[in-house]
C-alpha cells in the first residue's frame, strides 16, 4: 500500500514537470533581482561565493565531478571547472539537456546569455572580468557529457556512465526537494545519488528553505517538498554523509517575485562516509 502511494507521487511529479519551460524558468530566477551582481544580497551571487568557496578548499579534490539535475543552467559548475578535469551534467528532461548542449556548441540557440555569471566567477577568482572567455572554453572543454537522471531510482544514471568507484564530488541545485513529493522521497534520493559517489568523496548541495511550490513555467506549477535547515541535516545524517558547513541565505523581500514561495536558501558541504 505504502509503495504504491510512493509511485503516485512519483508519478504525479514526473507529470508536473511534462511542460517545464527551460526559458521562462531561466528569466524567473536567472535575470534581476535574482541575479543582480551589482547587489551583494542578491541570491545568486550568494550562491556563486558559496560554491567559489568549496570549490576552492583543499579537501574538495580528485578528478570527476557530476553535477544532477543541471536544469538548464551552468552557473553551478563555473568554480567546480577550474578544480575538476571532467564534468558531467544530468538532467530528467530533454528539454533542458537541449539547452545545456546549446551552450556547450554555443550555436547561438541558448535562452540567457552566460557572460555576466561568467565575469561575476572570473572576478572572484581574482581574474580580469575580460577572461571570462577563456572560462567558457574551459567549461567547454571539460563537459564530458550532457545524460539523463532519475534521482529516484536507486541507480539514478545508466549502468557504465561513472567509472566503477564512482564520482569524486557531486553538485546538486533545487533539484532533490524540488522533484520529491515527500521528505521521504527526498532523502531516499539523497542516498540514490551517494551511491554515485566515492567514500570520502564531497556533496555541494544547494536547495529551497519553506518552498512549497514553484513555477517552472507561465502555467507549470510544480510542487516543492518545504525543507528546514534541520531536516536537511538529518536527513544528510541517515544517508551516510558527514556535514561540514551548512549556510543559510534569508531571501530580502523584493526577491519575492511571484515564481515560488520560497523563503531560504540552503547551502551544504558534506563528505560521503
Ligand atoms: N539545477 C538547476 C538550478 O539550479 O536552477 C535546475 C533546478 S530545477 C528547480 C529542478 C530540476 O530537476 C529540473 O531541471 C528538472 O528537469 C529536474 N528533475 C525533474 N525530475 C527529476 C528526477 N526524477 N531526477 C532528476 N532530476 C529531475
């Protein structure tokens, strides 16, 4: 009985999902307010330092990084470009696989313009804003792949997609509480994706605080599992990660633009046991 109102949920999200709009999803979180570099609160360049931080410790090492659920962004990989030597991006739909392979053949068919997050990134590296063309040839050149992922399935990529002893560090953005019905759905996915990934290796996770909703199009109501800080370090706990730094961002009011009812942003470093 249990098991079957699981696959309802399941299945009832995959539906929500049916017509997610990459480009409308991107204008909502992906332009001003939400991504204002000229604004230190702003949410986006929150999370760029987050990331740019991790990224940059010693302790986050190794050779591939897997990014799930990309969506169809890549701000989430720009620090992780300079540290891992292969990358690879995932996502459930192909709407947003199509994007992602837009930008990697820069064919001209992408939905936002990069090149600002890419300065943004350059400049917390300490590079001239004006490199931010050699970072996208790096990014180019790292992508290794661009495949398909279902964080619910206990193997969430196709069999032979990561090398035996697994990833060396994961990236996840809005992905796990955006697509499970239940706190249980979520942290079952949290252990679906930590058998991708190496004992000792890094989860940079990055999510929604009390979202119950949000649209991933101009009628695309998508439900969000809300999250607290406490329930995502539990969670981390029973799935078998160790965690190292959790931050929380406050959204300011004027970010509240009518595209969720988000009112945090969470950011995780832990370490696979
Ligand atoms: N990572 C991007 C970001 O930071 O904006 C996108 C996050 S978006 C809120 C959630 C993503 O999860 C979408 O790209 C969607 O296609 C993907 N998704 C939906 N169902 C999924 C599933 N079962 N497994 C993995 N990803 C899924």
């Amino acid at each position: 009985m249990e098991r079957k109102g699981t696959e309802t949920g399941l299945a009832a999200m995959a539906a929500s999902y049916e017509k997610f709009d990459p480009a409308a999803y991107l204008q909502y979180n992906y332009t001003p307010p939400r991504a204002d570099f000229e604004r230190k609160d702003s949410v986006v360049p929150w999370k760029l330092a987050c990331l740019h931080r991790a990224f940059n410790e010693a302790d986050v090492s190794g050779e591939l990084l897997v990014d799930i659920g990309s969506g169809p962004t890549i701000y989430q990989v720009l620090s992780g470009c300079e540290v891992f030597s292969k990358v690879l991006l995932t996502d459930f739909l192909e709407v947003n696989r199509q994007e992602l392979r837009h930008w990697l053949q820069d064919d001209g068919g992408c939905n936002l313009d990069w090149t600002p997050y890419l300065q943004h990134v350059c400049k917390l590296e300490g590079r001239r804003p004006s490199e931010c063309a050699l970072k996208a040839a790096k990014l180019r050149q790292v992508i290794t792949d661009i495949l398909p992922i279902d964080v619910h399935q206990s193997q969430p990529l196709a069999k032979d997609a990561l090398p035996s002893g697994g990833a060396d560090c994961l990236v996840s953005c809005f992905c796990l509480e955006s697509v499970s019905p239940d706190l249980s759905a979520f942290t079952r996915a949290l252990g679906n994706i930590g058998g991708l990934l190496r004992p000792g290796g890094h989860l940079l996770l990055i999510g929604a605080l009390g979202e119950s909703y949000y649209f991933g199009g101009p009628d695309v109501r998508i439900p969000v599992v809300p999250l607290t800080e406490a329930q995502v370090c539990e969670s981390l706990k029973e799935k078998g990660y160790t965690l190292i730094r959790l931050e929380v961002y406050t959204l300011p009011e004027d970010m509240k633009v009518g595209v969720d009812d988000v009112t945090g942003v969470f950011f995780a470093k832990a370490r696979k046991n």
